[in-house]
C-alpha cells in the first residue's frame, strides 16, 4: 500500500465530471490497483476513487499545469470503462509505501449463527420450561433457526437476528403460516429474538401475534449478569 499526503487537485471523466480543488489530502494506492482520495473529514468514505481494474500511470505535468505549479500527475484508467482520475500533484508532503500482506478478513462477534447456537443452549432465555427440539428445522421456505416448546407443550418458532426490523417480522409469518399447516406441530406461535428490535417491527410482529425478545449477547456468553448491575 502506498500512502501519499499532498496538496492536489483531482478531475474524474466518465458517466459524469467531478473536480476537486487544490487542497491538502491523503491518496491511497492499493495493491489491487484502486486509488482513494481522502480529506480529513466526511468519515470514511473518499472523496473519489477508482475501483479495480485499473492502471496508474505517472506522467509529466503540461505546460499549463506546470506553470500552475505541478509537479507531478498521475493518471488512473479503469480497465473496462471509459473512467479516468486525473490526480495533479502540487506539493508531496509524505510519501511511503508499505507491506501489508494476506488480510484474514473480518472476524465479527455477535454474528445471527453465534446468537442461535448460544440461545439453543440456553433456551430458557425465552422463558421457564422452555426446551429446544432443533436449530435450523427445515421447510420449503428455509430453516427456521430455533424449533422449541413453551411450557405447555405449544410448539414455538424462534427467528433470530442482530437487529429486529420488519424484514424479520415477514419472514418469520412466512414460516408461521407453513409450520401451522402440519397437524404434528400447530398451532405454533412465533418469538422474534434480536440484539435490537426496531419499534416499528416491535409494533408489527405484535399485531400478528408474534412475541419479541431481546437478547443480551455478553450475558449469553456468561460474560456479563444482566440481574447484577445497578442501571
């Protein structure tokens, strides 16, 4: 990766123009051959860029940019459209290039397959008397992630998501609608379990009867008691 900090100013040609003044920047030339402009705001997200395929290549400023006081231009050509990115340097203030290797990629905690697994065995999250009869019980539409009992031996479907939205609230009716039709298990009633429930799928699932259920994800791993803090 190298990593540039100068004062420049980029035009991009293609679907559309874009300009950006002269000013102070950082310019990101990845391995895979994209090029990021980024200022020291705006969160994440760069100025302009150019996603791979692409190809740098760094020219001579003109007669009229060095009279501008270029001192450098690079050119950034996208492979299979007519896309460039052209970058005039005026002032390189750093410039360095490092190795970063083989990224593993993100490992994320908290993930929908971690939440099932640690709800199945601790089912009574749900409730007293509750016990499980599978995780991902097949039907024609998908599995549905948690099949358990409540205590009086109703059947329960549970979806399970990080966060609860109205997309969930319609998948689990799905389910609801296909598992009530087999006489072994209906009448089945639905619990939407979420690590945060949006009050307009909150409000949704209970007009259809579905129960929501908020799930503490560090007390779920025995890292935390909900019962023992103060606030």
């Amino acid at each position: 990766m190298r990593v540039v900090i100068a004062r420049c100013s980029v035009d991009y040609q293609g679907a559309l123009e874009a300009h950006l003044p002269l000013a102070t920047r950082l310019l990101v030339v990845k391995a895979d051959g994209s090029v990021l402009v980024h200022s020291d705001g705006g969160s994440y997200k760069p100025l302009n860029w150019m996603a791979p395929p692409c190809s740098m290549a760094q020219v001579a400023p003109d007669e009229a940019e060095r009279e501008e006081g270029v001192e450098q231009v690079w050119v950034v050509s996208h492979a299979k459209r007519d896309d460039t990115l052209r970058v005039r340097l005026h002032e390189v203030i750093h410039d360095t290039s490092h190795e970063l290797g083989i990224d593993p990629g993100l490992v994320k905690d908290g993930v929908e397959a971690q939440l099932q697994a640690l709800l199945a065995e601790h089912i009574h999250t749900l409730g007293d008397g509750f016990t499980l009869l599978r995780r991902e019980y097949p039907t024609a539409i998908g599995p549905v992630d948690i099949l358990c009992r409540d205590p009086g031996g109703a059947t329960v479907a549970v979806e399970i998501k990080r966060r609860g939205d109205i997309d969930g609230v319609e998948q689990l009716t799905r389910y609801l609608e296909l598992l009530n039709r087999d006489p072994h298990l209906a009448p089945v009633q639905g619990v939407l379990a979420a690590q945060l429930i949006r009050p307009q799928a909150r409000v949704l699932a209970t007009d259809r009867g579905i129960r929501c259920v908020t799930l503490d994800y560090e007390a779920l791993r025995g890292l935390d008691d909900a019962g023992s803090r103060l606030f």
